[in-house]
C-alpha cells in the first residue's frame, strides 16, 4: 500500500511517499502552488502516479496539545481535498490528520547536522544565492512530511503492512 505523507503550508507543502510495504518514508518534492486548487490538483496527480491508497496529512497542534488557527487551515483543506476527489473520480480518497508537533524542527536539525546536504546549501544561500535558500527551504518542507509520515506508519499495526513485494 502506498501512503503520501503532507506537511501542508501557507506557501509550499512538502510531499513523502511511502514504499509499497508500507513501511519507509521517503521526501518526494515539495509543491510550490501559491492557491489550493493547484495544489490540490498537483496531489491528486501524485495520487494517481503512484497509486497511492491512503494520505496522511500533518495536523499542526500548538505545543500544548490545542489547534491553532494553522491546524483550522489544514482541516478544511483536507475537507477539500476529498471533495474534490469525489467530483474527479478519483474516488473517496482515505486521508488520515497526524499530529505533526516539531517535525519541522527534527527536518531542520536533520537537513543541516554534520555532513548533511542542507548546511551546504544553507551556506551558500547567505553568499546570497536566492535560490539556494528556496531550495534548503524546500527540502525541510519534504524531510519534514516524511518525518510525519513515519510516524503515522511506525504507529501502524503489522498487518496493516503489506509485506509482498
């Protein structure tokens, strides 16, 4: 089973996938769509490029556990996702909300420890190379929609998992 995993922005919104067991969660892209129709229209080509059977959407909680104004945002964008791909026949999409408290952070620790491809293009972004500072930008948007992606998939029961290649 294929799973996308979404850390949903005002700006970009990182992007993860799943392997087919269902276990491993990979950074795909980031989706740059300024207005939600074409980001909603970018994942529902993912969906159908891959086969994805389930989306899990990082639901952003304030560090004490409430929703915020951004996990309101987040709600009723998932609630147009669906929407929208019942009217494309894509058909009722399974999305899951998963609390994404400090995925961002462990993204950014990850993407510029020691060695890490981040902290180069970091460096290079303040010798003022703009679109080096998108680019290390962007690639914690997609870390970080793995990193809520596994979580969702390590909470999974085994034989949630499919286990035949």
């Amino acid at each position: 089973m294929r799973i996308l995993g979404l850390d949903v922005g005002d700006r970009r919104t990182g992007v993860a996938i799943s392997d087919r067991q269902g276990m491993l969660a990979t950074p795909l892209m980031v989706v740059d769509a300024r207005d939600e129709d074409s980001l909603i229209d970018a994942i529902l080509k993912l969906v159908e490029q891959h086969d994805v059977e389930r989306i899990v959407v990082g639901l952003p909680r304030l560090l004490d556990g409430q929703l915020g104004e951004q996990a309101d945002k987040v709600t009723v964008f998932v609630d147009r996702l669906r929407l929208r791909a019942e009217e494309r026949g894509t058909g009722p999409l399974d999305i899951h909300l998963w609390d994404e408290r400090l995925s961002t952070q462990a993204a950014e620790r990850l993407s510029s420890g020691p060695g890490a491809k981040g902290r180069r293009v970091r460096s290079r972004a303040k010798r003022g190379a703009k679109e080096y500072g998108f680019r290390a930008k962007a690639e914690v948007d997609a870390i970080a929609a793995a990193f809520i992606l596994q979580g969702y998939l390590d909470s999974l029961p085994g034989e949630e998992q499919c286990l035949d290649v």
